[in-house]
C-alpha cells in the first residue's frame, strides 16, 4: 500500500501535522509514501524577501527510506486564470506518474494537505474513495485578493471531489461544512514519543521560567507578553524560535529572545520551562487555529497561559489552562498556572489521549482497509 501526500510544507520544514500524518500512517501500514512539496500557490509580496531561515536539515528531518520526496516545478502563477497553464506543463509529467500509480492500485490513497492546481488535477482523475482533504489552516485567510478568491475556489473544488474531509479545528469544521456537511474534526495532537520522560523533572528555581516555542508571525501578540513580563519582573519569558517579525514595541529586560532550535532540542527545552506561554493574537488568521504547542505543553505535565483565540477559546473551563487579554491581570493568571501541579497519571492520560496516532485513528482507520 502507497500514499501520496500534497503536503503544505516542506519535507525539511520542522516536524509539523503533514510530517505526523505520513509517520503515522507508515506504522500503520509499513507503506510507502510519495511526498510532494509545496510550490506557490498566491502571487508573491515583498515581505517573501524577508523572511528569516528556518531550522532545516536538523536530525530526523531526512527522509526515511520509506518516503521519496518529489519538489514541483512552478511559478507564482497560479491565481492567474491561463497564465497557470504554464505550471500545468511544467508539473504535467509528475501529475501523469501520480495519475498512473493511483489507478494501478486500489489501496494507494491521496491526501491533500493544500489545496493547488497540481493536486486537484490528481484527485479529479481518480476514484473518489482514495482522496482525502486534510485541512491543516484556513488557507484563503493566509492570502489577500486574488490570491485569496483563487485559493476559496481551489478549496471547495477539493472539498467537493475529496473522499473525505478532515478540519484541524472547530472554527476550521464550521467553516468547511458550508461546503460539504459531513467534514470530520480531527484536532491536532502531539507525539507522545519525543516528550520528556516521566515524571518531567521540571526545573524548580526561585526564578520561574515562562515560555514560548514557536515561530513569531504577524500572529504573535508581543503587547501581551509585555504587560506579563512587566506585571512580574522577578519571572522570566523566553521565546524559541524563528523571529519572522521584530517585536512591536520595547520589551523589558526579564524577556529573553532565543533562535529556534530543532524538534528534539525543543522538547528538552520544556523541561526547563514553569508554565507554557501561547501569545497568539485573536484575529481571522488565529480563528481556525489549533496550536499544537498547547499538546506539547499539556503533555509535558505544563501549565499553559495562552490568550484567548480559535481553538484555545474554547478550553477556558480545561484544567491546566488559563486564558487572558492584554488588558487583564497577567500577573494573578500566572502566579496561578505558576501553582498548578499536574497528576502524574492525568499527564500520560493526556499523551495516550492526545498523540498523533490516537488521533488519525479515530479519523481514518476505517479509511485504510489494512490498517491493524
């Protein structure tokens, strides 16, 4: 059994849904997997020109000899009606090889990780039953004018043709089942594997340490993690990752800007962590997100002090969280994450909960027949 994966990230990227989605369902299977990198799929702007490097090539990111990774030949094009046609000719032959292996094979699957030309094209030209759509973000949000209309269509077309439709998020569900009614919620999750052993020997210093991994977008909410470290200057924030725009306005001295580091260093670095910080600001590109750093947290026996935003709204009542505005007393909200103690037996409750592969079985294992 094969799967081909239209992932809407790299391959080198950090390990994100797509990476998680191919591994498991190689445990599952032991198949193959043909995996297609993204190529453009929204005109280009000029801040493409200043995006920061990203972690690539860290261990793990190889590919395993069970996955090839294919890269598409193209040009930011694709929101022009005919001029996309020279992308058709360029990707014509990989799409053909596509096309061939999943007609030669009943048991071969597709999963649309973003919607594009190239992967409509494949699924149009095969059996219904072996698509699925698997909605990572809200992608039309991500793009502006006609980037953006291009992508709405490319998605509902998708939609309507995919076998299946998976939404990462509530706000991400409802949205899609304007479409089609009978999209799945599949939350994100964490690997189990790769945190921390338990018990986490979380650091305890008269110095707590709130902090943050992840990359800081136009998303981040850099007022907000000011008025924390200002509200308590005795604790301290540190922030992991890649830096894609520059803070907003003067940070205090207790807050500690370091450059992002690779997965399996990243899940070490928890342990040196108090409380689990999510900073993201609630507008439309936060709305249909569920931010998998709220698994890793929670499964690492952390507290999480997030503000209050697509999916982590709606886990304002979940033990372990608390949730807050700028404009709100961060200080009282963090003293009290900053007591919370996490069962030991809560904590390995949540991972065997909350991993990747608990998660895509319960939406897909009657997908793949062979599936044990």
């Amino acid at each position: 059994m094969s799967l081909v994966y239209f992932s809407p990230v790299p391959w080198d990227s950090f390990a994100q849904r797509p990476h998680h989605f191919v591994r498991w369902y190689h445990r599952r299977t032991g198949g193959d997997v043909l995996w297609v990198d993204p190529y453009p799929t929204r005109l280009p702007t000029w801040s493409d020109w200043k995006r920061p490097a990203v972690v690539q090539g860290a261990p793990g990111t190889e590919p395993p000899a069970w996955l090839s990774v294919r890269r598409v030949r193209a040009f930011p094009l694709e929101p022009f009606p005919g001029l996309n046609r020279i992308n058709g000719m360029l990707w014509r032959s990989l799409r053909d090889d596509i096309v061939r292996l999943v007609l030669g094979d009943t048991a071969v699957r597709v999963v649309v990780g973003k919607p594009s030309l190239l992967a409509l094209s494949v699924i149009e030209s095969v059996p219904v039953g072996q698509s699925v759509y698997d909605a990572m973000d809200d992608f039309p949000a991500f793009y502006r004018g006609l980037s953006r209309v291009s992508m709405a269509r490319r998605e509902a077309c998708v939609m309507r043709r995919a076998g299946r439709v998976l939404a990462s998020s509530t706000a991400l569900e409802t949205r899609l089942s304007a479409v089609r009614g009978d999209v799945t919620r599949a939350l994100n999750a964490c690997e189990a594997s790769s945190l921390p052993d338990m018990p986490v020997p979380h650091r305890q210093s008269c110095v707590p340490v709130f902090g943050y991994l992840g990359t800081m977008g136009g998303w981040f909410d850099w007022s907000w993690v000011r008025r924390l470290a200002e509200a308590r200057p005795g604790y301290r924030v540190r922030l992991i990752g890649p830096l894609f725009v520059q803070p907003s306005c003067a940070l205090p001295e207790n807050v500690e800007i370091l450059p992002p580091i690779d997965h399996s260093a990243a899940m070490s670095a928890l342990i040196d962590f108090s409380v689990g910080l999510i900073p993201f600001r609630n507008n439309v590109l936060t709305e249909s997100v569920d931010p998998i750093k709220y698994y890793e947290y929670r499964g690492a026996g952390l507290p999480v002090l997030s503000t209050p935003f697509g999916e982590m709204r709606l886990r304002q009542n979940v033990a372990g969280v608390w949730l807050g505005r700028a404009v709100d007393d961060l200080g009282a909200l963090a003293d009290a994450a900053l007591h919370f103690d996490a069962a030991h037996q809560s904590t390995l409750q949540f991972r065997a909960e909350n991993d990747w592969c608990a998660r895509f079985d319960a939406a897909l294992c009657d997908w793949f027949s062979c599936l044990t």
